[in-house]
C-alpha cells in the first residue's frame, strides 16, 4: 500500500502501514510533519502534527 522510504541519513522511514518512524531523534527533527493521502473514494486528506524533541 505505501511505498517503503528512507530519509535523513536512514534515520527516518515510512513503514508499509504508513507509520513514520525516527530513529536516534535530535532536537532538529522536531517541526511540523504532513500526511498526505487519498482516500478510497478518491477524495485527497491530510494531517499535521507538531513533534517537539525535549532533552539533548
């Protein structure tokens, strides 16, 4: 269903389900993530959440 991608140095990856998954976080990958998608009736829809890195 999703394609299995790699980003940022192989840290960060989207699972087959969807899921986005950051390894080794650091305090610059905090931000705003999009989800993009279409869903079964053809309709496009998307969400955004704010990740905030506390620590080192």
């Amino acid at each position: 269903m999703f394609e299995n991608k790699v980003y940022a140095d192989g840290r960060m990856s989207v699972a087959d389900d969807g899921t986005l998954r950051i390894e080794r976080v650091m305090k610059s990958d905090g931000g705003e993530y999009t989800c993009k998608a279409i869903g079964s009736n053809s309709q496009p829809a998307e969400a955004t959440a704010l990740l905030t890195v506390r620590g080192q």
